[in-house]
C-alpha cells in the first residue's frame, strides 16, 4: 500500500503553518493554468466513467452523479508553480461514492485520471480513497467556470493541484503507476506539498 505520510502530518496553527515549503498565499486571486485549449462542455454532454480493475465499470452522467450524495471539500489548495489559495470551497461528489458502486478489484493499486481533452494525471488509488477526493462542480456556491475546469473536475486538495485534473471523463484504476501528462515532462509521481515532491527525483 502507498505510503501516505504528508496527509496525517501535525501541522501548527495559523497561516504559516497552513503554507507549503517554497509557497506563498495568492489571496484573492485565482490562477488559471491549462496545458491545452479550453473545451465548452455542456452538463448535458458530459460523463465520468470509472474502469480498468474494477468489478463493475460503470459510467454516470449528469444527472445520475446529482443523485449522488453530495459532499464538499472546505480548505486550501497549492500549485506546484508555487501558489496556495487558501480557503476554497468545492462541492460535488465523493470519490469514494463511485468506487463503492464500480468496486477495486484487489490489484488495483493506481489510478490515470483522464481529461476529455487526453490530460492525464496519475495517482496512488490511496489518494483517492478514504475522502480525500472529490469530483466537484462548484466553487465556492458558484458552477464551475470551464477555465476551472467545468462543468466538472477532479480535486485532490492535499496533492499539488496538477492532480485535480480539470474537465474529468475517466478515473481508470491500475497494478502499476503510468506517468500521465506532467509526470512524463519531470513532476513527481505523487506531488506531495508537504513533502515538496515536485519533481521526480524529489522525495
Ligand atoms: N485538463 C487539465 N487539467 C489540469 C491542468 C491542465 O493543464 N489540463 N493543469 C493542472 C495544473 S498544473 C493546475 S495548477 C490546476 C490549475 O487549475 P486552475 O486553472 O483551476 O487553477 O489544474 C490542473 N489540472
Ligand atoms: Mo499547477
């Protein structure tokens, strides 16, 4: 099993102790960075599917992730450009409320979440498990702007922000780790801010 050492850290009180190694709090602002063209997805169009080695790949769309209980995510978030921004809020669906309908199989050790557009991040199944991930389509009460991501996107606040790819279509679980799209140009597997895993070769 991955380790997951940076989640559980104590951290001291108040705003340093709330900032990463080697970042700085962008306030009110809210960078976006995208590696490929903006696509306009409608809600109506779109659809996750989750597969590779589960039980039951299984596919929803908008309107069947809505029936889903919802479930936000209060806290920060940090770029690995080097900005945090402190106090976010994105509401949507657990992670875990799809994988308990598709059911890991028992290799299923990774997951290559997929873009609409062919990003692709990679991520220790750990990291998605235990509510530590969501796929969100709001911010802050508001839809999810498509330069953000809309109408939905996978967020996993506790890893660097190249994680939580935006526009979300498929979370394939896998035995082995792939490098998905920044991964294969020098990040780090995992991407822990805590830990300062930015680049691979980084602990
Ligand atoms: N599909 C896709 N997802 C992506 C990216 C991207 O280029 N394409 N960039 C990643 C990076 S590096 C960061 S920091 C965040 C940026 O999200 P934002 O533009 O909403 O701030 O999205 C991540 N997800
Ligand atoms: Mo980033």
């Amino acid at each position: 099993m991955p380790v997951t050492r940076g989640f559980r850290r104590r951290r001291p009180d108040g705003p340093e102790g709330r900032l990463p190694p080697g970042q700085y709090d962008t306030g009110a602002g809210w960078p976006v960075l995208t590696a490929e063209a903006t696509p306009r997805i409608a809600r109506e169009s779109w659809t996750i599917g989750v597969d590779g080695l589960v039980e039951r790949p299984t596919t929803w769309t908008w309107d069947e992730v809505q029936q889903l209980p919802r479930s936000s995510y209060s806290g920060d978030i940090h770029c690995v450009t080097t900005w945090s921004k402190f106090d976010v809020v994105f509401t949507g669906v657990s992670v875990d409320d799809l994988l308990a309908v598709a059911g890991p199989q028992a290799d299923a050790a990774f997951v290559m979440a997929h873009s609409s557009t062919g990003y692709t991040t990679n991520l220790p199944l750990a990291d998605i498990t235990g509510g530590k991930a969501w796929v969100v389509w709001e911010f802050d009460g508001k839809p999810l702007t498509a330069e953000h991501g809309g109408p939905v996107r996978l967020l996993v606040p506790h890893l660097y922000f190249w994680k939580s790819a935006k526009w979300i279509s498929r979370l394939e679980l896998t035995a082995t780790d792939r490098p998905g799209f920044w991964e294969q140009n020098g990040y780090h597997d995992r991407g822990d801010p805590w830990l300062e895993q930015r680049y691979q070769g980084d602990p």
